[in-house]
C-alpha cells in the first residue's frame, strides 16, 4: 500500500499544479511549490493508509483474544492439539486450530474448532459447502438438510481476511458457534454436532491431509 502511495506521489511531483501569484517568480518558485504540495498530499495519504491497517489488526487482535476465553468455558484446560492451513487449489482459505482439554483429541466432545479466514467468501457458500460435506458423511434426509441449512445461513455471515469463526462442541452435544468473539448462536442437536465437525475431524473427511494437521500429525 505505501510503495503504491510512493508512486503516486512520484506522478503528483511530476505534474504540474496552479502556481500561486506570489509564488510564480521564475522556474524555481514554481517548482518548490508543486513539490511541497505533492508532499502534503502524500502524507496525508500515508496517514490514511497506516490508520486503516492499524483498525483491520485491532479487529484481528479483538477477533483472536476472546475466543480462547470462551473456548475454555466449554473445555475444560483447553489446549491447542494441531493447526494447519487449509487451501484449495492455489487460494488459501482459512488456518485451522484444533483445542482439546489438555490437548488431547479422545473423538469426542468437547473440544472447539477456531476458522481464521485468509479471503472473503459468502456465508451463505459456507453454509451451501458444509451441507455438502456432512452429505458425503453419509445418508441425510432432507428435513435435517434443509433444517440445518436454514441454521447455518442464520448464523455464518460474509467473511473477509481476519476474520474468526470458532466452532464449539460442548460436552452434551450442542454446537456453540463465536463469530469475531462475539456469539453468534448455538444448535441443540446431537447429530448436527456430530456430522457438522465430522467435516474437518472423521476418518471420512474429504481433506485427510488437513485433518492430520489437525490432529497434530501433519
């Protein structure tokens, strides 16, 4: 972003600006003055550019603290057992992390599952993808289909680079989901919970590579 400004202040240096009467007294006058006001623009354009990125990491930092608080008041003395980068084909989508009471995986609840995305991508296509993929689990009907569908539309929004959705299964089986540290809502169903983090965590999964990172294995 700051080279980009560079060059652009490189073109306005280059270009001539109105000269001011008091200022327009020869070759030089005329100079100085373009050169200052070139300078001017490019650092306020610089400022611009450092403030942006300054609010998109405090709302990466803010996305990231909370959600290992509220991963531990489901798991009990929650540690990381693996993570990895997810990527399809040449994109990367999301980093992947895996927490489990005393970092141990035992395949079952509970444990938490942190998504940090790395593009944007519609919600509603997240929500499309993981139906598709507890399909391939096995048989589902078409009432839990377009049941939990429904669901996932409702809570998963449009997301962008930075931006954490963390999936909870609690120890009786409801899946608790966080976006950005915020709560997002929970689903009450054992066999939603279950086939939902099947995705990422059964031996059936379609990305078995991803799932040994995962797993801490990768």
């Amino acid at each position: 972003m700051v080279i980009k400004m560079y060059g652009l202040f490189r073109q306005l240096r280059a270009k001539s600006l109105p000269m001011r009467p008091e200022r327009a007294s020869g070759v030089w006058g005329y100079s100085m003055y373009s050169a200052s006001m070139a300078a001017k623009m490019f650092s306020i354009m610089l400022f611009v550019s450092i403030s942006t990125s300054g609010l998109i990491m405090s709302k990466n930092a803010v996305a990231q603290e909370p959600d290992v608080k509220h991963i531990s008041n489901y798991v009990p003395n929650a540690k990381l057992v693996g993570k990895g980068m997810f990527s399809y084909y040449f994109w990367d989508v999301y980093t992947g992390e895996l927490y489990a009471p005393e970092g141990e995986y035992a395949n079952q609840p509970p444990f938490a599952l942190k998504l940090t995305y790395q593009r944007d991508l519609e919600g509603k296509k997240i929500a499309q993808r993981s139906i598709d993929e507890m399909k391939k689990q096995g048989d589902l009907s078409a009432d839990d289909s377009d049941k939990w569908l429904s669901l996932m539309n409702s809570i998963f929004p449009d997301v962008s680079e930075g931006d954490v959705i963390t999936g909870i299964a609690t120890k009786d089986g409801t899946s608790v989901f966080y976006v950005n540290g915020e709560k997002a809502d929970e689903i009450e169903d054992k066999a939603f919970t279950q086939r939902f983090f099947d995705i990422w965590l059964s031996d059936k999964t379609s990305e078995p590579k991803f799932r040994k990172k995962l797993l801490g294995n990768g």
